[in-house]
C-alpha cells in the first residue's frame, strides 16, 4: 500500500477567525500536525505577509483559491501566484447558471480552456473547484461527462467530494472518474443537505475510507474544508485531522 497522502486545511474554512486574529489562528492549524494550507482569495492578511508567516511554520503552499482569471483579474492572479510561488491555482466557483444545460456546460468548458491557456503561458497549472450543482444530470446525462469530454486534457478538476455527493453522485465514483485529472482532493462530511451544516471528516455521511482508497494513486494532496459549522471550526479541522491520520488516510507530522 503507498504511503498515505500529505493533509492539508483549505483557510476558508476558519475564515470568521482568520478575521480576528490571523495569525494565531494560522498558528494552531500548524501545531495541529497540518502539512499544508491552501489560501483563498481575499484573506485579511497581505500576501508577503501571510506567505512569509506559512513559510516560518513549514506549511506548504501547493495551491490557492482564485478569482476567475480572466483579463480583469489575471495581475491579481499571478500576484498570487508569485507570493505563493505555485505553480497550481484553482478557480473556487462559477454560478449554477453556466450549468443548467449541455450547451451552457459546453459554453462553461470553452471559458474554462481559455484561460487554461492563458494559466499555462504564466507556467501555472489550472484546477477548476465543484459545487453540488455541476453534479445533477441533465436528460440522463452526467455533467461530470460532458466536462471531462469537453475540457481541455490539461485543464484538472479539483473534486469536492462532499458537493460532488450531495448533488447527486457517488464521490467515489466521481474520483475514479476523475483520476490523474483530479490530484488535488477536498474532502469534507455532514449530512449531505445542501444547505446544511457541515460535520468534521470522518464524523457524517461520507464514505471517506473508498474515496481515499479510489484516488490513492492520483491525489497528491487532501485538503480537509468546510464551507458551514454547527461546531467551533478549530474543533472540526482538529477532529478531521484526527480522524484522517489516525486511520491512516492521510499524513500528518504529528
């Protein structure tokens, strides 16, 4: 069996106190045993500054969350980017309406291969972030599919499992899929409504065992998220680390 895969918290999920205090809160995912963090787009904190203080705690930086790159936000992207130093960024969203039919979906892939090129003339690798809409199935058709058809061959997905599930699909399914296309992993758990509350990995309705087992030989990194909490959110990313690396799903340094 390969070694397990390196756990990561993507930062948007301890937003409200990364408000109050960033650093600190920076500093307990750190003493938590994290490997590495992913960075949004808009946190409370300059980009030196924040990239400066990942770097004192030896958190890694292999991605971040992005505005769509486009002409009018490709500067902010590439600032990203170099303060970072990645060569991985991922769009975190587009509205449900660039998924409400094939055509639209195919319109949606043809935007996305535009700025795939223009990620790749700047040396970055683009991921494209799921929500539950881009999952339901239109006419008997899986939206995944036509993506995959109609997406550039370099263009990854980054698969949100949890979404990836609560819009219909099997996750694990999703990822097998997916595969090579699909190195970055979010992994999240709760009750799988839509518009509820969020539970730590490991502590819900997600089959996290067979999602790690069907993407062990292509992700790179799991990214532990939350998007909403009924807990404290420090107690959910530390149950989730906990949970994730004393099953042996994903490594640590604790």
């Amino acid at each position: 069996m390969s070694e397990p895969k390196p756990i990561a918290l993507q930062l948007y999920t301890v937003r409200e106190l990364l408000d109050e205090d960033f650093e600190g809160t920076v500093r307990r995912v750190a003493d938590m045993g994290y490997v590495g963090v992913e960075p949004y787009g808009g946190m409370p904190c300059e980009l030196a500054e924040a990239a400066a203080l990942f770097r004192e705690l030896d958190l890694q930086t292999f991605n971040s969350h992005i505005p769509f790159p486009d002409d009018a936000n490709k500067d902010a992207v590439l600032e990203i980017a170099e303060a970072f130093d990645l060569t991985d960024v991922a769009i975190a969203y587009l509205p449900p309406a660039e998924f409400e039919t094939i055509d639209a979906i195919k319109r949606t892939c043809e935007r996305l291969n535009r700025v795939g090129e223009l990620a790749r003339a700047n040396n970055l690798q683009l991921h494209y972030h799921n929500h539950w809409w881009e999952f339901k199935r239109i006419n008997g058709t899986a939206t995944l599919d036509v993506m995959l058809a109609e997406l550039d061959e370099g263009l990854c997905l980054q698969i949100d499992t949890y979404w990836a599930q609560a819009g219909g699909e099997d996750a694990v399914e999703v990822v097998k899929c997916a595969g090579a296309r699909a190195p970055l992993i979010h992994l999240k758990d709760g009750s799988l409504d839509v518009d509820g509350d969020m539970a730590a990995v490991g502590h819900g309705k997600m089959n996290v065992p067979a999602i790690v087992d069907a993407s062990a030989a292509t992700a790179d990194w799991y990214i532990v998220e939350q998007d909403r909490s009924n807990d404290h959110r420090l107690n959910a990313v530390q149950d989730s680390y906990t949970y994730l690396t004393s099953n042996g799903l994903a490594r640590g340094k604790k």
